[in-house]
C-alpha cells in the first residue's frame, strides 16, 4: 500500500492562482462554456461518478463496468478522509473495487490507499513507480489498467511531479466516447501544476502536456484532480484555445513557472 510519505501540507496548492488568474467577464464566459457539454462519456458500459474533498479542493473519481458481473471499479485519487463515503457509495452501487490509483504523490492531502487497503483488502493500490511511493502495481507510459471490459490507458506526464501520470480511457468501439482523460495536478482547468517542489520542471512540464494530452482528440473530457473556481470538467480543445498559460510558448512558460 501508499506508505505515510504522502504528508499533508497546509496551506499548500498544486496551481499558483495568480499567474493564471482570470477576470471577471472571462470567468463568465467560462461558466457558459462549461455548461455547454456533457460532464460525462456516454456508454452503456461505464458508470462514472466526480466526487469531491472540500477542505483540499480534491476531486476523486470512480469508473465502473457496470456491464460487467461483478460490476469492476476503481477510484482514482482518494483522499482519506472521504474513504468512508466513497467506500459507501461503491456499496450501495453494487460495485467491486479492484484497484485505488494515484496520479502522483499528493503534497495537500493525505491519499486514501491505504485506508481503503486496510478494509478492503483485495483492493490493489496504483502509482507510477518514479513517483518513489510504495504500491502493489506500478505502472508506465503505455500500460493499461482493466477492469471489466473497460481499460484505461496510462500516460506519463511528468512536470509537476517526477511521477505524475495522466490516465486515459480507451480508444475503441467498446469503450467510453468521447474519450476521458485524469490529468492530476498536470493539467487544470484553464491552469496547470506548480513545478517548484518534488522534482517538478516547467519544461517537462510543457512537454508532457503538450505531447501526451493535446494530442488526444479535442472532444477529450479533461478532469483535473482540483479546482477552485468550482469548475469539474473541460476538454482538450478548449484548454488548447483558452489556458492563458498554455497559449503561451515554452520559454514564457517556463518564465512564468519559475518566478
């Protein structure tokens, strides 16, 4: 299971607001575009639910085959001290849980793997192994994680942290479309991570994002691990036309991101 390095940290942010701040009438025109598509893939196959950690911003995510029979989920970036509640809810919802998977080493909030492990024991805990946390399964850019007939597929997206990872949902008939991306603390709405701590770098940062996830297609939904403008999803498209940091080329943003 995720050992106890993941230490919380308060007050701390994965995005620095003030760099990327947005006016009044911008907000505004935001709130419309966020309104104007679906939060979710539609599939007859997926069950899908954002779940949300007030005190540190944090969205957690379950994805189930709800075609399947045993109904195999997993959860994405649990926090602990909403374990009890998301725990309740794959219950109640007749799911498995197989696996609790991190995009990376969370520096705001304590994960909630371990927890989890401790009263489901069967449940694998996930995270990329340069991350340096402890897990049953490390994974790489390129692999996929199953559950069911669904897969998601990973994507190393380091930049904020050494490890982080963006997990996609498959590219095929069979599964979710438009397709879904979890960017962590890589990619936020209109913003992105810090780069100032756990071995982060703007222009890694800027690759990764750029080179692993503006290349899925523009209808991609985008969920980031925070936000705190009360926004829950993007796409692709949009954060390439409107992220007043991505817009810019890689040498002011590196400027930007090292101030």
């Amino acid at each position: 299971m995720l050992k106890s390095q993941f230490i919380k940290f308060t007050p701390f942010f994965p995005y620095k607001p003030s760099f990327s701040s947005l006016s009044i009438s911008t907000t505004i025109k935001l709130k419309s575009q966020m309104a104007s598509y679906s939060t979710s893939s539609s599939s007859s196959k997926l069950l899908f639910r954002q779940l949300f950690e007030k005190e540190s911003s944090t969205y957690t995510y379950l994805l189930a085959d709800a075609s399947h029979a045993e109904k195999p989920a997993v959860l994405i970036d649990p926090v602990d001290r909403t374990v009890d509640r998301d725990l309740s809810l794959i219950q109640e919802l007749g799911l498995k849980l197989v696996y609790a998977m991190n995009t990376h080493v969370h520096a705001d909030h304590v994960t909630g793997t371990g927890l989890i492990k401790s009263k489901v024991p069967d449940v694998k805990s996930v995270i990329s192994k340069a991350s340096g946390a402890t897990a049953d399964l490390y994974v790489e850019q390129g692999d996929k994680i199953r559950f069911g007939d669904l897969f998601l597929e990973v994507r190393a997206t380091p930049g904020h942290t050494l490890g982080c990872l963006t997990y996609v949902t498959g590219d095929g008939p069979d599964q979710p479309q438009p397709r879904m991306a979890f960017t962590g603390d890589t990619l936020l709405i209109r913003g992105c991570g810090r780069t100032d701590f756990q071995g982060g770098s703007a222009e890694k940062l800027y690759k990764s994002i750029h080179s692993q996830i503006f290349t899925l297609p523009k209808d991609t939904l985008l969920y980031p691990a925070h936000d705190y403008k009360g926004f829950s999803v993007s796409t692709v498209g949009e954060e390439m036309q409107y992220n007043p940091r991505l817009t810019k080329d890689e040498v002011m943003f590196d400027y930007i991101h090292n101030l």
